[in-house]
C-alpha cells in the first residue's frame, strides 16, 4: 500500500534531502511518491546518491529497474560516442547502473526532460484525446450528456499537462473541430 511505502521510503528521502543540503550548487533531488529525478552538475554526483539506493535495496527492499532508469547526459549532445563515455564510466564506478538507459530525453511524472523533446510533449495525449473524443461523438449523445462525457473523459486528458505546459495552437484548433464533432455543430460555430 502506500501509506507501506511512505514509512519504508522515508529514511532515503531524509537522506536525499541531507545531500541536497550538503551540496545546493551541485544536486536537485526531487521525489513524487515513487519517482526519484536528479539535476546533477556533474556525472560524479552519482557517486553520493547511489548508496542511498543501495540502503534502500538492502533495508528495505526498494530496488531500482534499471529498464525505467534513464540518464539525460547535458554536457553535451547525446551522441553514440558520449553515450558509451558514460557507460564506461558507469561500468568502473556504479557497475549495478550500466543498464541503465542512456538517452537524450526521459519520462518523468509524466512529462518529458531533455534537450530532444521538441513535439513529444502533446504527441500521446493528443492521441488519447482525439480517441476520447471520436468515441463520445460516435454515441449521438444529447448536447448536455456529450458535454458531461467530453469534461469527464476528454478534459482529463489535457488537463495534467495543462498544469505546466502551454498548449500548441495545433492542439487547441483540432479541440475545437471535437468539440463541433462531438456536439454536431459547424465546425467553426463558435469563431475561428
């Protein structure tokens, strides 16, 4: 459960917190419930975080998946050859991480980091959401019950991102051509 959870975590996020202390200029350590980020200066960082992770492992059986691990390198462009410069590193420092995913951008709480993240933002909720919505207007639903089934299921969609990201224009145009689809409306019936 959770609450499980919460009390066995505690003990590492008190230690994240003191070397994010010990070290402000060089560590952000940021924590939603079992996702763990870091910015960290330099590839050295990961010296200091890694037995923390390791005590989790050990007391508490908290164990990371190394497919769900991914290292955003920013010093420079994410080539085949820096890639394999921090693989190597990794191989003679933190040899449990060397299958740890190296990559120019990574997931995390559900929005994506890194400098290759140009159009990736919107690209699966803009699926989901134009599923949501070709599936309430297919009902022929009345007006008032298409617009409760849109709030409900398609709204939910953007909204998370919606907290932090500005939406395209692309996106706010092809809502408004569901929205006239789903309520059986001109599609430009409320302006352009």
């Amino acid at each position: 459960s959770g609450l499980v959870f919460a009390v066995c975590f505690n003990p590492f996020l008190a230690m994240f917190s003191n070397l994010q202390n010990q070290n402000p200029d060089k560590l952000v350590i940021r924590v939603c419930a079992d996702d763990v980020g870091a910015a960290l200066s330099n590839i050295q960082m990961l010296k200091y975080i890694e037995p923390v992770f390791k005590l989790a492992q050990s007391f508490a059986g908290l164990t990371l998946k190394a497919s769900k691990c991914v290292l955003i390198p920013l010093w420079g462009p994410c080539s085949p050859h820096n890639i394999e410069i921090v693989r190597n590193w990794l191989f003679t420092c933190i040899p449990s991480w060397c299958k740890f995913k190296i990559e120019a951008r990574g997931k995390y709480l559900g929005f994506w980091l890194g400098p290759k993240t140009q159009g990736m933002q919107f690209t699966a909720v803009t699926k989901k959401h134009t599923e949501r919505c070709l599936a309430i207007a297919s009902g022929s639903l009345a007006m008032n019950a298409s617009a409760t089934a849109y709030n409900t299921f398609a709204v939910s969609v953007l909204g998370y991102l919606a907290q932090l990201l500005t939406f395209p224009k692309a996106l706010l145009e092809l809502e408004q051509r569901h929205i006239a689809r789903i309520l059986h409306m001109p599609c430009y019936a409320f302006g352009p």
